[in-house]
C-alpha cells in the first residue's frame, strides 16, 4: 500500500522524498484544484518527474479542475506533455476530459475524489471508462470501502491525513456563489472555515478537524487498498516531511504486526506541524467538527498563566527551541520561543509586554523544525528543459441547434405544491420522498411527464421500477444505465465531451452564456438548464447540524434541510432568477428549462410556474418580493 504525498512547491517535494513516500502528487500551473500552491512548471514538472523516479518515487499529475469547452485542447496538450515527461498518471475530475484523454494518449487515468464515486457502481462505471484508480470519496465507511473493493477489480484510494471537505467529497458551490472563487477551477475561498450561527448557537459551524487515520491503516491494508493520501499542497515541506514519513512508519510496522503504528513523538511532532484539531474521519467516526477555531494552532498544551511577564504552564515536553502561540478565545496574542526557565518554578519569559492572565497555549514550533528544514534544503532539484510544447487542436463536430420553445420542467418536494404547478409544466422531477406513488398519478391523471428524482448522495442506490430517473452521480447513472436518465446540475457538465451519455443532461449552474453557447454548439443530446431556484451550496453527511437558517457575518441566510437519506443540504441565500434570458436561452437550442420549486410555499410555486411558462418578466417584481433576494447567478460571468 502506497503512501502519497501532496507537493505544492519544489521545497515540499523533497520533503516528500526524504519522508518516505512512495508517491506524490502535484500539479502545473493551470487546471489543478490548488491554483494559490505554488505549483510546478512544465521545466519544474519534467525536473520533478526524473528525481521523483530516480528514487523510485512515482508521479501523479492533478488535472482534476472542471474544463470547459475552450480550453479542452489546451487541456489535452498539457496531458500530452505530462505523458511525454512519463508521469505515471494523471487525476482527473472533469469526465469529458477522461473521455478525451482515454481516445487520444495512453498515459493512466486515476478518478478524483471530486468525480465523487462512492458505490461499487461508480467504482464499475470508472473502471469501464478507462479509469485505473479511485480516489474514493471521504465518506465512506471501511465496510463500504471494503464492498467496493471486493465487487470491482479497479485500485483505490483514500485520504487519511489532512483536511475534510464538508461537502461531500469536495463538490462545492458555496465559495463560488458566496465568494465568486470557484473550488471547481481550484480557488475555494474556504467559506466552510467563517463563523457562522444558526440560532443560538455561534461559531465556526462548518468547520471540520483534519483526518488523522493511522489506526485505520491495518483495515486498509486489508482490505487492499492500494494508496493512503495525504492532504495539503497549501501545506508547509516540514509538514509534508512528519506527515509522509509517519505514514511510511506506520505501514512498515503495521506489516511487522508492531501493535503500535505511532509514538508519541511522532504524533506530537505532526500534531504541532498543522493541527485544527483530529478526527478519525467517517471511515470509523460520524463526529468530524471541530467548531471552536477554524485555523491551525498547532499542539494545544492547555491553559498557561502569565504572571510577572513569564508564562506557567503545565507542560513537561516543553524544551528551549520549541515555539509557543497565546490565545484569548479566538483572538490571537502572540508567540515566543522557550528559552531556559528563568525563575524557580520553571515559568518562561515572555519576551513582550503582555497582560498579567490566564490564556490557551498551543506549540506552534518543534525545536527539532530546523533541522528537517536544513535536511529539505539539502536535496538537490533540477529542472529540465523542453521542447515547446505541442499544440493538439480537437476536432469537436458542430452541431446544428434549432432555436425552440424550451420544455419547463419542474422539481418538486410536496403534493400540494404539485398539484398547484402540473397546468404549467411539461415535466416533474419529484424528490425521493414516500408519497412518490402518489405524486406518480397526479402526473399522468394530468398527461405530464413524471420523473423521480434520486438523493443526492446514496452509499446504497434505492430501488426503482420507474422507467425515467434523474441522477445525481455517475453511480447512479451506471445502476440505471437501461433506463431514461436525466442529469442532475451536479453532475458538472462543463463541456460538450461529458460522458455518460444520459437521455437529457443539464448543464453546470457554473457557466456562464457564453461558455453554454459554446458547449451546446457541439454536444449532440438534449439540453437542460436551470432558470430558478435555491442552488444547492452544499451536501453533507454532517449528523450534527440542524435544520434551519445558517447566517453569515454579513446576515446573509442559507437555508438547511435534511432530506430522507440523511444528508444535509445547504441551499444558496437568494433564488436564480433568469426569466428575462428565456429567449437568449431558447436561441442556443437549450431543449429544456427548469424551475426548483422544492419548499417552497404554494402560492410563489404557482407564481413561478406560471410567469415561466408564459415568460412574463412582468411578475419579477412581485417574485422578488416573495423569495427575498433573487440573482442571475454566474450566468452574466461564469466562474475563473
């Protein structure tokens, strides 16, 4: 079982080396999900490559952003390169890039968490489409992780170390509606890491612990997986040193049958290299938060007292070299370095003015730092240098789009609200909910087209005897691949190669107008956008958070619900709103429309229904008033 290790500079990948791992992973300066890492270019890439291999190190290569239709080929052409330089494989997100790439080169394809497989159906689905490796999503269980290993015979991986998305596997929009940045193209702005309250309750709500899964390693091993990742290409070489050569250390003794993996050296020495608080992860745990503080403050030591400008504390690891850090709850003091105690009772000198207290201490500097650092240091690095990189032109095939009347379709979560809106739609996607027979019939007593909507997220992928479907995932979509799909918007359609192919897909909610045009001129199946609605932000196996009103400091309110599987939704604080664009959108071919009319009051679903099928924009007024906020989303700008 392979340990891999994340490598944002050139600084980190030696220390990657010099820890042990038998794998990195990295990458270039454009389509990686890290785009603020310092990151390699194509000379650093190859440079990378030929030391990485040279210490029998293998190389996997993040082209794991959402790609759209213009910068396919240039997407290609960086695969190409990465293919020339014998990187051993390439992470990929986008599944028309997967396409792409499986059609033109043969360098090894691995799946990104972001693709967010987690059932043997997905595992099966990557597997036929060319894919060597899953990196499974992080919430999955070991049992789970163990029934998709034994029903595919494709390689896995999981993360064990790092920080935890709290959407599910990383498939986020609130940084991009929230912030503007996109955590799709490899800028997420971290929202999940703000204060927030919901309620009486106040803090740092979404805000989860880092993995630290190395009691986990011997189940993993058995079960066979073949990598443990490490998270942090933001992170720091001398945390990418502890925490490649821990892992290393502990597969070796796990193999050697040692009962225990890690000291407490060790662990003291990862926890102070960045630490926002641990948790084993939903691999054995169902609590990941860590609420108190968002950022890394290394080791926490307790409560210290400063009297007569010396600091006391209970603390016997302390040594002269190691760094402290004082807080007051969330405000940051300051920091000093431990010298020799200085009075009889051990306390040590604060060198800064600093009121006489009680403050929370954290060790934020090992004295043992340096030395790994000069140890970094020392390896040698070498680019190499290239050829101009080739130019690959994609013949992507025009297709010829009528201008239409757009189909409306109408996603659903109440009888009530059904029965109001069925004289306006030509389509129901109806919420997985119980009264699902029932819903059945009032559609076809109507003569409208009825379609169950599948959860968002679904370790065990319910039954269904329905002959259309709407899906969520490539699981999905592969579990019910004989039937008539349509395509959920987070499935991430960015571009017109997308795969699988589905009766009706929907576009990303992320492009803009142009970058739709561009898509819909060379994909031959039908179209769908959504024109109204609450974008889901987030989807979370969080069991902790209410249902509710989530405010950010701004007052800005984002709606929680639960739905029946047990997954939270974290919906968008405003509705969008794209009537006045139904002829732009029409123009472009788009077959279908839709409106989200889920939990919402009757009387504005009916109002919605009923302004959409007749495109009166006269009615955005009073719609405006009844949602709240409205907004054209990323329609007008698209995302970086």
């Amino acid at each position: 079982m392979e340990v891999l290790a994340p490598v944002g500079s050139i600084e980190a990948l030696k220390a990657a080396l010099i820890g042990g791992a038998n794998a990195i992973y990295l990458g270039g300066n454009r389509f990686g999900a890290r785009r603020f890492a310092s990151n390699f270019s194509d000379e650093e890439l190859a440079g990378a490559v030929e030391l990485a291999h040279s210490r029998g190190v293998r190389v996997y290569v993040t082209v794991n952003t959402l790609i759209k239709e213009n910068e396919l080929s240039s997407a290609l052409a960086f695969v190409a390169l990465l293919e020339e330089i014998s990187a051993d494989a390439v992470i990929v997100q986008d599944r028309g890039l997967l396409h792409v790439i499986k059609a033109k080169l043969e360098i090894p394809v691995h799946a990104s968490t972001q693709m967010g497989i987690h059932t043997p159906e997905g595992a099966k689905w990557a597997l036929k489409n060319g894919v060597e490796r899953v990196i499974l999503a992080r919430e999955l269980g070991l049992e789970e992780i163990a029934a998709i290993k034994k029903a595919v015979p494709v390689g896995l991986e999981v993360f064990v170390h790092g920080a935890l998305c709290y959407s599910f596997s990383g498939q986020c929009l609130f940084s991009s509606f929230a912030g503007g940045r996109s955590g799709n193209r490899g800028a997420c702005a971290q929202p999940c890491r703000k204060l927030y309250r919901m309620g009486e309750e106040e803090g740092y709500l979404l805000s989860t612990a880092d993995l630290f899964c190395v009691d986990n390693l011997p189940a993993l091993m058995e079960i066979g997986v073949d990598g443990v990742k490490i998270e942090g290409r933001m992170r720091s070489p001398t945390y990418v040193l502890l925490a490649s050569r821990t892992y290393a250390s502990a597969i070796k003794r796990a193999l050697a049958g040692d009962s225990e993996l890690v000291n407490e050296r060790e662990r003291e020495m990862l926890g102070v290299a960045f630490n926002r608080g641990f948790t084993k992860g939903y691999m054995s745990e169902s609590q990941i938060m860590q609420r108190n503080y968002a950022d890394s403050r290394g080791l926490a030591l307790g409560e210290g007292e400063v009297r007569q400008g010396h600091l006391h504390i209970e603390a016997p690891s302390l040594q002269p070299g190691d760094g402290v850090t004082l807080y007051l709850a969330h405000r940051k003091i300051g920091g000093f370095e431990i010298g020799p105690p200085v009075v009889q009772d051990g306390g040590h000198r604060v060198p800064f003015q600093l009121p006489e207290g009680r403050y929370q201490v954290y060790k934020t500097k090992d004295r043992d730092f340096p030395a790994l650092e000069r140890e970094i240091a020392s390896v040698q690095f070498r680019t190499k240098e290239l050829p101009r990189r080739k130019d690959l032109q994609l013949e992507l095939p025009g297709i010829k789009r009528t201008p239409r009347g757009a189909e409306l379709s109408a996603f659903v979560s109440s009888l009530k609200v059904l029965e109001r809106v069925l004289p306006f739609v030509d389509r129901v996607y109806f919420e997985w909910a119980e009264r699902m027979e029932e819903a059945r019939a009032l559609c076809e007593a109507e003569g409208k087209a009825f379609v169950p909507m599948l959860p968002r997220v679904s370790p065990r992928i319910p039954e269904s005897s329905s002959e259309s479907l709407m899906v969520c995932n490539v699981d999905q979509a592969e579990r019910y691949r004989e039937r008539r799909l349509y395509g959920h918007y987070s499935l991430n359609m960015f571009n017109s190669r997308v795969v699988p192919k589905l009766y009706q897909t929907m576009l990303s909610v992320e492009l803009s107008q142009r970058e739709i045009a561009e898509a819909a001129a060379h994909f031959p199946g039908r179209l769908e956008m959504l024109v109204f609605g609450r974008i889901e932000l987030m989807v979370t196996k969080d069991p902790t958070i209410k249902q509710g009103m989530l405010v950010d400091p701004q007052g800005k309110r984002f709606p929680v619900y639960r739905d029946v599987a047990g997954y939270a939704h974290v919906l968008n604080s405003s509705d969008l709103f794209l009537l006045e664009f139904m002829k732009e959108i029409e123009s472009m071919g788009i077959e279908s429309v839709s409106v989200d009319l889920r939990r919402k009051a009757p009387d504005l679903a009916v109002l919605v229904a009923k302004s959409f099928r007749e495109r009166d924009i006269s009615k955005k007024s009073a719609i405006k008033r009844k949602c709240g906020a409205i907004t054209t989303g990323h329609y007008m700008r698209g995302v970086d």
